[in-house]
C-alpha cells in the first residue's frame, strides 16, 4: 500500500463531467488498496473571473480581501470532488488550507509556505477517507487567509506530500507531462520520460509553464517524486526525481529547450564607465524590487562611457524606467532605450557539464537560420540567449532540431487548453 497525493489542474475538474472523471480516478486509485490524499485548483477559470469581479469593483482592492476571494473558488471544487466521490461509494472530506494545517507568512497574494500541520489530513486517512485539500490557500499568523501566488496548487500538493512523506505526488493536468519545447509552437516536441528536479528548475523559470517554481523547489529539497500526467488518459507522463544509486539517471546532453516572451530589455547609454556605476543602476532597479535577469555591458562608442542592457518581467519595464529616469542626475547616463520585442530561449540539460560544444551547436543553428542573439547568460547546465521576439518561434524549432530532440511522430496532445 503506498501513499498517494494526487493534484488535479483547473482543466481537470473545469466541469461537472471533469469532476466526475477526477472521481472515478480518485476512486480507483483508493480501491488499488492506496491512502489517497487529492488537491485541487479551482474549476477552470474561476480565478481569474474572482480576479476580473474584482477589478470591475475597485482597482485598489486591499490584499486581504482579495486573498479571501480567490480563496473561494479551491472551496468550490474541493467541496464538489467531495461529493462524487462520496457518491461513488468511497468516504471523502474536503479541507480548507487552514483545516489542512497550511501556515505560511503574511504576504498576501504571494504567501510562502512555513510549517505543515495536517494532523487533520492524517486523522482523515487513518479513518479510511479520501482527503481533499484546497490548493494555493494557507493561512497566517494572525489566522487570516492567504493564497501562494497563481498556480500555487502544485506548491500544496508537494509540501503536502513532503510532510506526509507521500511515496509520489501525482499532478494531473491536460497534457501527457513534461516536453522537450512547448508543442504548440514546436509540434514534433517529444514527451520527456524522466528529468531532474535540477533541470526542471531551470525549465521552470525560464519560461515553461506545466509546474509552479516553488514546487519544485520543495520536490527537489525533500525528494519527493513527482509524475506530471494528463488527467485524460492513462499513458505515463514524465517522472521528476533526484538520481540515487539504485537508480541512477541518464544525462541527455539537452533535456529541453525552453522559451519565456514575458520579459523585456532596457539599455541604459552611456554611463560613465568608473566604478559604482553599474553598482547604482541596479540599486536603482532593486528599490523598485524588479527582477533583473540576464545583463550585459558594451564600452560604447566614446570610450569613457558604456552601455548596460538587462531583461526584466516586462510587467516591470514600465516602473523600473521612470525610476531610472527620476535617477538621471545622480547616474548621468546619456540615454534610455527600451523594447518589449524580446524572446528569450533557454537550452537546458544536465549533460553539458560533461559535454562540451554545447555553445557551439547552439549558436551554429541560430546563425544558419539568421537569428541575431542580443544577449548570452549560462548556468552550469543551461545557456540563454536574448532575441527578437518575431525571431523565437524559428529559433524554437531549429534549435530543438540541432539538439536532435525531434520526435519522429506528433506525441503531444494537448486535451484541455491552459496547459494546467
Ligand atoms: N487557482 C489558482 C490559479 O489559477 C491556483 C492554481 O490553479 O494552482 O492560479
Ligand atoms: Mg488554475
């Protein structure tokens, strides 16, 4: 008998008739002779109308009363799961985030998880129930409810998991698991079979969006095992996990090839190139807690001055130039330049630490099919580069091709819509 988490995506239980196939899954899965705990997102996009409601009543909603909404629609779904699967002869009891013992810090919208008390969860399973947690809700110090921040239900399911010291946290959502590029812009992608929590990390933040970040994070820090699955089909999805000896994994050279339009470029011209300036820019972008990713600097063209371009969240471009604008005095650059019109994409496989011409392929493909790289930054097993957005989904698919990571047949389905 094993321990089960199952996490079920938005488009999993988007209706009555997703609901009802969630069950039967869950009932199966329990009637296998399994202790099963399940959690849930809202139905379909019920949070982001509880958001639009929200913005149609005020553009100032205060964080708490937010949270307390967008809380609401994990009740709905959770309490309705309950139910079918009650009705299918099988004892259930659905769970808030704070009768699951969720505790997390006070930052609303974006609460982090603290401690685990799910003695309530355990008490439900030693009685032979199904328990059924409401994701991406906790609750804080002062007992009011907080939410983990969008597509937080994955980072409940795994803590959960953690805490229990579940055997696997299974998380459905409508496609077959993780792929080697986004299929619906490169359509031979292939199903990744397995990967570590260390390249699906990377994946994660730079652009693929199938897990929250912080999920994988508390995967990778407690070893639990992950299987993302379609919640359609029963084929096997992509297994995430830590090598150990027993098992060992093998390390493509490229496990994926990832690609994040979200971000945004600015140039900061002519700065006086002596020390401290760069160090001043960045206070600059700091203060207004903009998350700066990749930065590059250029002597430019009069050679006591230089040219720094940095990417950041394009939801941040706008806030982080009329700060650096109100800073020009002090930072005596000559010019400000900014552009939306970038992609970025990320190549990613544990294999390049032992392999070399990784850089080399890469930037063979891109040059072969015309693309102009902006802008380079590596980790140890992933390299990134800055191009023209109209330039990304060409880059995509040759670059995937040059990594000889095309499936021979179409593999992808995707079965829902939102990937989630
Ligand atoms: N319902 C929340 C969202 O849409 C949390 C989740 O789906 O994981 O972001
Ligand atoms: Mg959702």
């Amino acid at each position: 008998m094993a321990l089960i988490v199952q996490k079920f995506g938005g488009s999993s239980v988007a209706d009555a008739e997703g609901l009802a196939r969630v069950a039967t899954r869950v009932v199966a899965t329990k009637k296998a002779g399994n202790d099963v705990v399940v959690v849930v997102s809202a139905m379909g996009d019920t949070t982001d109308d509880l958001l639009d409601l929200a913005a149609a009543i005020t553009q100032k909603a205060p964080e708490r009363e937010m949270d307390i909404l967008l809380t609401a629609g994990e009740r709905i779904s959770m309490s309705l799961l309950a139910m079918a699967i009650d009705a299918r002869g099988v004892p259930a009891r659905s769970y808030t985030g704070q009768q699951a013992g969720v505790l997390t810090d006070a930052a609303y919208g974006k609460a982090q998880i603290v401690k685990l008390a799910p003695e309530r969860i355990q008490k439900s399973l030693a009685d032979g129930q199904v328990a059924i947690v409401a994701g991406f809700q906790g609750v804080n110090d002062a007992n009011d409810v907080t939410t983990l921040g969008r597509g937080g239900s994955d980072t409940t399911a795994v803590a959960l998991a953690a805490a229990l010291g579940a055997d696997v946290c299974e998380i459905y959502t409508d496609v077959d698991g993780l792929f080697t590029a986004d299929p619906r812009v490169v359509p031979n992608a292939r199903r990744i079979r397995e990967i570590t929590s260390e390249e699906t990390l990377e994946l994660a933040a730079h652009g693929a969006k199938i897990l929250h970040l912080r999920a994988v994070e508390f995967a990778r820090r407690y070893n639990v095992p992950l299987h993302v699955r379609s919640s359609f089909s029963d084929k096997d999805g992509t297994w995430v996990r830590n090598p150990t000896e027993e098992n060992p994994m093998e390390d493509p050279i490229i496990t994926g090839v990832t690609h994040d339009a979200s971000q945004a470029k600015i140039t900061v011209l002519g700065v006086p190139d002596r020390p401290g300036v760069a160090a001043r820019v960045f206070q600059v972008c700091a203060d207004q807690g903009s998350n700066v990713d990749t930065i590059v600097q250029n002597v430019s063209a009069d050679s006591n001055r230089a040219d720094i371009s940095f990417t950041l969240p394009m939801a941040e471009a706008e806030r982080t130039l009329q700060a650096l604008r109100d800073a020009e005095d002090d930072l005596g650059f000559t010019g400000l330049k900014d552009t939306a019109e970038i992609g970025i994409l990320s190549v990613v496989g544990a294999g390049m630490r032992t392999h070399s011409g990784v850089s080399a392929t890469l930037f063979g493909a891109l040059s072969e099919a015309g693309v102009n790289i902006e802008m380079i930054s590596t980790s140890e097993i992933r390299i990134s580069v800055v191009v023209a957005s109209e330039d990304l989904p060409t880059a995509l698919k040759v670059v995937h091709s040059a990594f000889d990571l095309d499936a021979s047949e179409t593999e992808a389905v995707v079965y829902g819509g939102t990937g989630r």
